[in-house]
C-alpha cells in the first residue's frame, strides 16, 4: 500500500495507541455528530441561515478554545503551505459538506440525511484507492456495491420518502459525504508535520471563521446571539461546545487510524441521527429505508478494518 508521506513520517501515527480508545474517540464523536444533525434540523427550520449557523460552529470554538491554545502551545507553523492546508480542507469539509447539509435539512427528515452521511465511508475508501492510499479489494469492492445500492434504494423507489417531492434535495445531499471524503482524503494526505491535532483543529476553524465573516456580514445572514437566549440560542450554543471538541478528535482519529477508519464514524452518525429524528421530529421510515440503511451497513462491513491495520 502506497501511503504518501510528510517530511519523513506516514499521515498515520505508527504509534496508533489503544485500538480501544480509537474506537471509543469514535463512539464518542459519531454520538455527538449525530445529535448536530437534529441540531441544525431543528435551527434550520427555525429560519436560521445556513452560513450563519456554521459561522458560530467554526467561531465559536476558536473563542472557547483560545485560552487552551495560549497555553498548551504547540500550534503548526504558520506557513503559506499550512495556511493553504487549512482554507482548502476548510471549504471543502466545513463550508461546502456542512453548508449544504444545512440547506438540505430544512427540507428532508434528519433520520435520512443521517443515512446519505454514512456513504462517506464508503466514497472516502473509493478515492483512498484512486488515490493509491488503498489497495483494492475484491471484498471491499462488494462493500461499496451493497452501500451505493443502499443510496439507491432511498432515491429511486416513489414510496421511500415521505413525500416523492423530496427526491430531489435527496440527490442534492449526496454532496456532503462526497465533500467529506475529499476532506477525509486530503487531511491525511497533506496533514502539516509538527503541531497537535487540537493546534490542526483550532487553526481549521481559525480559517473557516476568516472565510465566512466577510459573507455573512456582507450578505446580512448574520445571527446574533445574545441573551436572554431561546430554544434557538441555546442550540446554536449546543453546536459551539460540540465543534469546540469535535475537529481535535477529528485529527487525532486520522492521526492514530486513518482515513478509511475515520470515516466508519458513519456507522454512529447514522444510528443516533435515526434516533435523535425519531425523538425530537416524530420521523418514520419507510421500508425502502430500513433496506438501505442494512445495504450501507454491510457495505461499512466489508470495507471497515481494525486501527492498526489502517
């Protein structure tokens, strides 16, 4: 397997730790992933903006993690070469995935938006072998023909959703676990050397702040949040301490497991984002969805392999 390399070391720690804390880092973060996703639902149809909603997720942990930063050290350099790391992995994986969910969302149950993101396993291992990061596999082959036919079942049938009008921002959803595989791939591959994931994580955000505050104050989707804070306030506050935590365990699951690992994060998402719409939205799903959430699952299967193996 051809992994490329920065400077002298692989973009997976070879000192990977515990493969039970990998898989708990895991739990942990699709747990919460999965609940910002009936989150920014619930924001969304409140009439939030958006690009004005991800605007705190990327600011408001660059505030809350501050003083952190000041005195843990070990930030990366700032060179021009990290600095286009982060504005690049930032508009894909950030702006592009998220904002697009958030437009989407407004508009599809949550439970089935969780099920679309879960294919970003499945899309982030067919880029690792376009890529030669990967070999591949006749039994991960088969994994991503039973995920895609999964994504399948949820588009094609006219009963799978609950309203036929839906199909098309189902396609449009598609986007965001292909942004997060690009992400995926590109974070591993070009990760600056030197720094800590909280440092890679804190200046991600960092640049995504830089690139929003022009288009959201020029635009006016700007969303004040000051006391006495409502419903809305305090779920937007919600997504501040989830993204305050949620990109260090980003870069410290790539660190010690990769990219293909990383991304069964899917598995998680899917479970609790089901869950989370059922509880909060009342959702039901059809049969065709059922189907296709037990396609994807043995597509994560076959293509999923243990950390130290990543």
């Amino acid at each position: 397997m051809a992994v490329p390399q920065e400077s002298s070391t692989s973009p997976v720690s070879r000192a990977a730790g515990s493969p039970l804390l990998v898989l708990g880092l895991l739990l942990v973060l699709g747990t919460m992933w999965g609940g910002t996703v009936a989150l920014a639902k619930f924001v969304m149809t409140a009439g939030v903006s958006p690009i004005g909603y991800l605007f705190w997720q990327s600011l408001g942990p660059v505030i809350v993690l501050c003083p952190v930063m000041l005195k843990r050290g070990a930030v990366p350099r700032p060179t021009f070469r990290n600095i286009r790391f982060y504005m690049i992995l930032g508009a894909i994986a950030l702006v592009l995935a998220n904002t697009n969910l958030y437009l989407v969302l407004a508009r599809i149950p949550a439970g089935v938006a969780a099920v679309i993101i879960t294919t970003s396993t499945l899309m982030t291992y067919a880029l690792a072998v376009a890529f030669r990061m990967e070999r591949l596999e006749r039994r991960r082959a088969v994994g991503i023909f039973c995920g895609f036919a999964g994504a399948l079942l949820i588009l094609l049938p006219r009963t799978s959703l609950p309203s036929p009008d839906m199909a098309g921002w189902i396609a449009l959803a598609f986007l965001t676990p292909l942004a997060y595989a690009i992400g995926n791939i590109f974070a591993a591959r070009y990760r600056p050397s030197g720094g800590s994931s909280l440092g890679h994580a804190y200046f991600l955000l960092v640049a995504v702040s830089v690139m929003l505050a022009p288009l959201v104050l020029g635009t006016g989707h700007f969303y004040p949040l000051l006391p006495p804070f409502d419903l809305v306030d305090l779920a937007v506050i919600a997504q501040i301490a989830v993204a305050s935590i949620a990109y260090f365990m980003f870069f410290e699951i790539l660190r010690r497991a990769g990219p293909v690992y990383f991304s069964q994060v899917g598995y998680v998402i899917t479970v609790t984002g089901i869950l989370w719409g059922m509880v909060f939205f009342g959702e039901s799903h059809s049969g065709w969805v059922w189907g296709a959430v037990a396609l994807i699952f043995a597509g994560l299967a076959l293509i999923g392999r243990r950390p130290a193996a990543a």
